[in-house]
C-alpha cells in the first residue's frame, strides 16, 4: 500500500512539472557587432540581418530615423518611416520592400529563424546625398515580437561623415529656357549665395537661391531679359542664363567667402546647312533646260537655300571667290530684263514661277535643340542710288539710296509664306513680308526676328551680329513647323521691281550666337 501510494505522489509530482518557456527572439548582424555604429563608406559592404524566435515571429516592426530618409522621401518609392514586415501598408510598399532585400507577410510571420541581406540598399543612402556626404547618423531601429508575445529590439547604427562645402552642377540644362540648376552643400550654414559666369568673363551673376535644408541648397540659373527694338520685345544679354556650347565656372559663398566652386559645359548648338555657302550646284530653274541655275546646296535632295536665278536672271545669286581664296561666298547681283528690276537674292525656301510672277515661298523645317541669342554673319556691299523706280515711283526717286536688307526670323508656321514680286500685280496687291512689322502672317506666328538695312557701301567685309528680338519669351516652334527664315537682298525694295542692278551684296559665314 505504501509504495502505491508513494508511486501515486511521485507520477504526480511529474506532471505538475512546468514547460520551460521559450526562447525571446534574438537579432543580430552576420560578422559585426550590431552594438556599434557602422560607417557607410560608399564601398560594397555587407549588411545580414539574422532573428530567431523559437514561438516563431508575430510582428516585425521598422523605424527609420534619418535626415535623409524622411516620409517624404521614402514615400516617393512607396516606404515610409514606420512600417510592419508582417503586414505591409499595401501591394506597393511590399513589392519595394522585397526589392531592398527585406522579407514581408508569409516570409515573416510565424518563421522561427529568419535571415536577409540589405547590403545593397544601406549605400544607396550616401549616394542619395547626391554624392556630397554630410555628418549624419542614419539609425534603423527593428522590435520583433513572437507568439508568446517576447520582443526583441536593436537599432541597426550607420553613419557617415562629415563632408566639406560643396556644389555640383545637376546636369539639367535647358537650352531653350536658358535654365539650369545647382546643388551646393555647406554644412555650417552661414549667408549662402551662389553664383556663375561664362568662362573667362569678370562678372558674376547670382542664382535664385532656395534652402533645401539640412544643409543643401539650390540654385536656379535663368536668364534676365532687356527691351528690344521696340516696346513689347526682348532681347538676351548672353551673360545671365546658360546658353549651349558654353562652359561655365560656378561657385558657391558662405558668409561672403568662397567654399567651393565646379564647372559644366552645355551641348553644343544648332547648326545652319551651308551657312558658310561652300557648298553649290545647279538645278534646272524656270525656262531653263538641264542643270542651268545655281543654287547654295550641295544637292536638290538637301536645299535648303533658294533664289530667284530662272534662265533669264541667273545671276541673282552665285558663288563668289576672291582671288588667292578657296573659300567661296555667295554674291547677290540684281539685273534688268526687259526693262524689268529684279533684286539679287538668297532666302531660305523654295522659289517659283506662276505666269510671269515670280514667288519667293520663305521657310524651312528646322529643328530647334537650344535658343539663339543673336545670328552672326559677314557681309560686304556696294550701295548706289535707285536706277528703277519700278512700283515705287511717286513714292521714290532716282535720288534715294538703293538699300540692301537682311533678316532672320524664329517662326511657327504651319506652311511655307509665298511673297510674290510686283510683275503682273498692282502695287496694292504687293504681299511684301517684313517681320519687323509683321508679327503674324495666316501661316503662324513670327516669334523672334533680326534685321539690318545696309544703307551705305562698306569698306571690305562686315561682321555683323544682328541681336534676335523675341515676342514670345516662352514658346518655340512646334516639331514640323516652318520655323527658319533667313533672307538677304542685294535691294530692299526689289518686290516693287525697284532698285539698281549695279548694287552687290556678298553673304558668307551664317551662324546662331548663343
């Protein structure tokens, strides 16, 4: 009775025994001591988190305590400060999450041992400085609780640090706004200005400057506009603004004293086919046979420049040496045939004939990548008195000088502008185009122009640069538009069949200043 008895109290005694509890989850990093804090070079680094939880993991929870990697930031990709591996806030911020390497929902819950690697994604924190480091401590802490309701927490430490004053270009230049920006970074803040120039000028201009905090700074380079011509236009210094094939010198200023400085240079510009008029061949102009007129163009498939030459003026534009040159430029002649004045010509378009009229159609396709600022070419003239009045009689006389003109015009047509010569019209019928006055015509709008009377013979060649004035500080041509004229007349008044056929005007060497 007595052993029974004994035996009773002993069985029971064991099954009175409590199970131990398990284990409370535990976090580290594979091969550092996640005590310390860890200096975020830029250099591949390794970065392995491993938990246990013998209950298995019920809630793993991540706090982001950064001046970079705020809620704004982190939520430009779907993040957030504070987020839950078990259960993320929705699809977007799981899927960035498993692409930085963390694991969430069914990965996470319930697991005992649980291992990732985010070494890719701890360095993009420096390189999200923009490659301009500042002191900083970038702290991830991570609470992990298990079923039997233990928690876990560590803070993951990073820093990096301290960087000196620095600026950099963001390679966002505009060159049709004449805009960009900079990024300048003075960690010991003080009265920041910063400030550029055209390499080799004396000047500085200020950029619009704007705090970004946290020690970083933009700023905004655009352009400052002057009174054109006439009210309601503008002009472009070439100094404020940044303008293409340009290198630029940059600097940035604490408290009036220079920190840091960079440079950046902008693409180079748009070209004009043919501008320097090297280029000739012969096409078959109006009553003529076979290859008869010249043209500045190395081809019919690539004209871009026309003239008046038909089989009865074919001296209104030909290509012109001097003596002991290779170089060829192009000489605008007038001429009068049958008592009829036509004025030697270049423009850009096409030229035809209907009847007796003859149409200068003006405008070519071009493609702007960046805004001039002015169009540059050398020119020389002779200039006498009118010899024909033409249409202009009554209005003129032989007295008067026969001017030459050239002009250029920034245009958004839909179609090619015809302007027909006075043969066969009456005066008032005469559809002259002068983008001066001109500021539309039904095919579009003229946005920016340049011109010039030449009103005196010069003495030898003449560079000019012919500053564009802008109606529109804004827009540019659409894609596809007519959007390049470019005209030059060895008589101004040679739609009215009026000017001297003695008068000379040689065009070389067209190009945009930027």
């Amino acid at each position: 009775m007595m052993a029974t008895a004994l035996a009773a109290v002993t069985l029971m005694a064991c099954n009175n025994k409590k199970t131990p509890a398990p284990a409370g989850p535990a976090i580290a990093l594979e091969g550092l001591d996640i005590t310390q804090v860890h200096e975020i070079t830029g250099d591949p680094m390794t970065v392995k988190v491993n938990v246990t939880a013998q209950a298995g993991i019920k809630t793993f929870a991540i706090k982001i305590t950064s001046p970079l990697l705020t809620d704004e930031l982190l939520g430009a990709i779907g993040l957030a400060t504070q987020m839950e591996l078990t259960a993320p806030a929705d699809d977007d911020m799981a899927a960035a999450l498993k692409e930085l390497g963390f694991p969430v929902g069914a990965d996470v819950t319930g697991a005992t041992q649980l291992s990732f690697d985010i070494s890719a994604f701890i360095p993009l924190i420096k390189q999200l400085y923009n490659g301009h480091e500042r002191d900083s401590n970038h702290n991830f802490e991570l609470t992990v609780t298990d079923a039997a309701n233990q928690a876990a927490r560590e803070t993951l430490k990073f820093h990096i640090s301290g960087s000196e004053p620095a600026i950099v270009y963001n390679n966002d230049a505009d060159a049709w706004h004449n805009t960009a920006t900079l990024t300048a970074e003075v960690p010991d803040g003080g009265k920041v200005a910063i400030e550029y120039r055209r390499e080799g000028e004396e000047a500085w201009h200020a950029a619009a400057v704007t705090d970004a905090g946290n020690g970083f700074y933009t700023g905004a380079i655009a352009p400052e506009w002057a009174a054109g011509d006439t009210e309601g236009l503008w002009q472009m210094d070439g100094a404020t603004g940044v303008f293409a094939g340009q290198r630029y010198e940059c600097r940035v200023t604490a408290d009036g004293q220079q920190v840091a400085t960079t440079t950046f240079e902008t693409a180079a510009g748009d070209v004009i086919p043919n501008g320097n008029m090297q280029a000739w061949s012969q096409y078959a102009g109006y009553g003529s046979t076979g290859s008869a007129v010249y043209y500045p163009n190395a081809s019919a498939e690539e004209a871009f420049w026309s003239n008046g030459n038909n089989a009865f003026t074919q001296t209104l534009c030909t290509p012109y040496s001097e003596e002991g040159s290779d170089d060829t430029c192009a000489l605008l002649k007038g001429k009068s045939t049958f008592g009829i004045f036509a004025a030697g010509n270049l423009f850009t378009g096409e030229f035809r004939m209907a009847g007796i009229a003859g149409y200068a159609d003006f405008g070519q396709k071009y493609t702007y990548t960046a805004r001039p600022r002015a169009l540059k070419l050398r020119y020389k003239a002779s200039v006498g008195k009118i010899a024909s009045l033409g249409l202009k009689e009554g209005e003129l006389t032989t007295d008067d000088t026969d001017p030459a003109s050239i002009f250029v015009c920034i245009t958004d047509w839909n179609s090619r502008h015809a302007v027909h010569s006075g043969l066969g019209v009456a005066v008032d019928e005469i559809n002259a185009f002068d983008p001066v006055t001109d500021a539309a015509t039904d095919e579009g709008r003229v946005i920016a122009y340049a011109s010039v009377t030449v009103t005196a013979s010069t003495d030898g060649w003449v560079e000019a640069v012919l500053p564009l004035n802008y109606r529109d500080k804004e827009s540019r041509p659409a894609d596809g538009s007519y959007s390049l004229v470019i005209s030059c007349a060895s008589s101004k008044y040679g739609d009215y069949l009026c000017g001297n056929p003695d008068n000379e005007l040689f065009i070389d060497d067209i190009e945009w200043v930027y």
